[in-house]
C-alpha cells in the first residue's frame, strides 16, 4: 500500500509540474513520453519502492542472522565453509553491473517503442489516410528489435550468474562435510549437529545473497524511473506574471514588434521574422495565408503558449553519462582516423537509430527576441491565468468531452468570476453563448432536444 501510494503521490506531482510549464516545453519532448511515464515506468517506480524493499531488508537480515548463528557455533569451521561467499560476491560484483546495465537499456529501448505505440494508436485514422501503417510499424519493429537484443544479451549473463552462484553452493556443501569430518575426527568439532548448523547456516547466507540480486535489479531500474519523473517534478517553472485588471486591461491594442520566433521541434526553421503587427481594440483583424506562414504561431503567442524568453528544455537536459559516453566516443573516433580506419561507424545503435529518425537540422538554432504588449504592457508582466480567462478560442479541431453540451460549453467558465455562480445563472449563460457562436441552429436540431439542447449528451 506504502508503494502504491507513494507512486501515486509522484505521478500527481509530475502531471501537476507537467501542466505547470509551457507547451514549449512539452513541445522539446519525445512524443508519448508524457503517457509512456505515467504508465510504465511509474509501474517499475512502484516495483522499486514496494514489495522490493521488504524482500531486500528480509534477506538482508536473514545473511546477518545466519553469520551470526554460524560463527557462534563453530567460528573456524563456519570461516572455512564461507570462503564460497568470497567467490560468489566477486561474480556478483562483476555479473551484477552488467545485468543493471542491459535491463536499464531494455527498459528505455521498450519506452520508446510504446511511445511510438501510443503515438500511432491516437492518430491511427491519420496514418491510414497517409498510407503511413508500414513507416510507423518500421519504427516500432526498429526499437522492440533494440530492446529484444538488449534481453538477449542480458540472459546469458543471468544464466551466468545462477549457475556461479549454485556451483559455489554445491562447492560448500562438499567442504563443509570435508573439513567438519576432519575436524569431527582431530576433536575440533564436539558433535554432527555443529556440522550441520554451520553448513545450513551458510546455505542460508548463499541463497539470501543469490535472493538480494532481483530488488537490487528492480532498484536500478526504479532509479532509472525516478530520474524520469524528477527531470520534470524539479523543472523550473515559467514566471507566471502578476499584473490583471484593474492594473492592466484586457481590451487594448495587442502589439508585436520585431518579432523572431521558431519552435522548438525545428529550431533552426524561422517561422516569424521580424514581425510587427497591430492588432486594434473594436475591430476585427482576420490574417490570411497559407499554411505554415504562423498564423496558429501568432495565436499561440497571444495565449503566451510560447514566448519570446529564453527556455528550459527538459529534453536537452545534460546527462553526465551521456557527455562522458561522447567524450569517450570522440576519443575512439580520433583513434580510429588516426590508424586511418572507417570511422562512419557508431557504437551506440540508440543513436544510430535515433539519428535516423531525426531530419537533419540545416544551420544554426534561430535567436528568439521581439515584444508582445498589450496596452504597453508586456504580455510577460501579466497575470496567466486571468489573461487567459480573457480570451474565447475556437481551434480547427475542437475537442468534445463525454459530457452533456451544457457541461462542455460550461466547462469555459471555470476561472472566471462566473466559476462560481447558480446552475440557474450558468445555464443562461450557456445558452448565450451557443447563441453568439451561432452554434445554437446546430443543437436545436439535434433529435428530441428542442426544449433542453443543452442538456443533451455531447455529440447525440
């Protein structure tokens, strides 16, 4: 229970700091990423954080029981009996990195082919349309291929690791009864029954050790898990502003001057250049183009989706081990072209695979800078929140809750001052709103809800 509530406890912090950053942000991830950790890895936190740690304390003070007990019997007989524990601990220390190693592999390798996995399965109408079922299941196929050799090459080292552990076992038995019958013969050794506790003992010890292997595996991979989740949980957050009415208004003029801006997924394409815009008080402005000349970029700025401010990518956090791994890397490349070998090789199939999947980026990041005010005042220096109760915004493709009309249209009043009004008072502005959208001509014709639309489920 313990684990299952401090699992949950991290997953509602990582979805809360989720929510808290900018969809720049979220934009700088991997696809799938969000859910894939949610999901997976926060089942291998748990396995970590559980049932795992009670079993490594049980058997750990099961080996300080069985030395204690066996040492008080016999503490010759039990020190030459033991000298088995000195070779099963260098096989451990030697076996035991490495199978931490691989399963950490698999377990990332497995990550990103259920990110690509879930990637597929919520836009699979737009991969049929594209004809695209045979490129996504390529990619799939790409990492649980990766993650299925990172498995094999983990189980001999499993097997290993066993087949040491019971030979050593079977080797201590034959000693123990070697030397507690030689001992039992030159009088060092008063009964069978000393024999006998030292050698269980022992055994105790040895299988208790050989027990200790698989938390200590799930350990690794929950620090892995861990990692993944406190990359986000301790992210700086976006400064939220503090102005709002009356100090600043929403019904001024909104001003770009010399806008730069490029997304994060493509940092080197420049989508706004230089951009000076006035949009007036009272009036409609309607912006025209083609697609991908930032119109929807504009909009995004305007509900401060992204801003022109420098940003935290949690993507592109610096991993030690991966700068050490490049260095490395470097190191073995110069070498190579030193002995003029084929350097055009790489090492690491994860970024083999990972530069195959990535288009090639042609120049340098593009420098955001600009201003975005309102009324004078920096979009920056005001409140979040309430700027965007401000705002009523109708994308292409709107997103329905299983719900009736009423409550997905109500759900627009929530940080409002209307939040907490009657159903009465909600109700009216509801249909006020259907009204002014011209969307209520759609419900009225909707079958048997003439005189209640808008209590009428969603999409009936």
């Amino acid at each position: 229970m313990i684990g299952i509530r401090m699992s949950s406890a991290v997953r509602l912090d990582y979805l809360k700091a989720l929510f808290a950053q900018s969809i720049h942000v979220l934009d700088s991830m991997p696809s799938g990423s969000a859910a894939t950790t949610i999901t997976t890895t926060a089942n291998t936190l748990q396995l970590g954080i559980s049932e795992k740690v009670g079993i490594l304390i049980e058997f750990t003070a099961m080996i300080i029981g069985s030395i204690v007990i066996a040492f008080t019997k016999n503490w010759l007989l039990t020190l030459v009996t033991m000298s088995g524990i000195l070779f099963i601990m260098v096989a451990l220390g030697a076996l035991l990195p490495l199978i931490i190693q691989g399963s950490a592999k698999m377990t990332k390798a497995e990550g990103k082919a259920t990110a690509v996995a879930s990637e597929a399965l919520s836009s699979i109408r737009m991969i049929a349309a594209c004809g695209a079922e045979a490129r996504v299941k390529g990619r799939y196929e790409v990492w649980s291929d990766l993650a299925k050799k990172y498995g094999q090459q983990t189980s001999p080292l499993i097997a290993l690791q066993f087949g040491l552990i019971f030979f050593a076992l079977y080797g201590m038995f034959g000693l123990a009864f070697w030397y507690g019958t030689k001992s039992y013969l030159d009088g060092r050794v008063h009964s069978v029954g000393e024999i006998v506790v030292v050698l269980m003992s022992v055994m105790m010890t040895v299988m208790s050790m050989e027990r200790l292997s698989s938390p200590l595996i799930t350990a690794g991979k929950a620090m892995v898990a861990a990692c993944e989740f406190f990359t986000v949980i301790d992210a700086p957050l976006p400064p939220k502003g503090h102005l709002k009415e009356p100090d600043v208004s929403a019904v001024n003029d909104i001003n770009f001057k010399d806008v730069h801006f490029a997304y994060p997924s493509r940092p080197h394409v420049k989508v706004l250049d230089g951009l000076n815009l006035n949009i007036e008080a009272g009036k409609l402005t309607a912006i025209v183009g083609p697609s991908g000349s930032g119109k929807s970029t504009i909009v995004g700025l305007i509900q401060r989706w992204y801003n022109l401010d420098d940003q935290y990518v949690i993507a592109k956090t610096i991993d030690p081990e991966k700068v050490k791994k490049q260095k490395e890397k470097e190191k073995k490349r110069e070498k190579r072209m030193k002995k003029g070998l084929d350097v055009s090789s790489s090492d690491d199939e994860e970024d083999d695979i990972k530069n195959k999947e990535d288009e090639e980026q042609a120049g340098p990041p593009i420098q955001l800078s600009g201003a975005i005010t309102s009324g004078g005042t920096p979009l920056s220096d005001i409140e979040l929140r309430w700027w965007r109760t401000q705002i009523g915004l109708v994308q292409q493709e709107p997103f329905l809750f299983n719900d009736t009309i009423f409550s997905n249209v109500a759900n627009g009043l929530i940080g409002t001052v209307w939040e907490n009004e009657s159903e009465e008072k909600k109700r009216e502005l509801v249909k006020e709103a259907c009204k002014e959208s011209f969307a209520d001509e759609f419900i009225d014709r909707l079958p048997d809800v003439r005189d209640q639309a808008v209590l009428s489920p969603a999409g009936n």
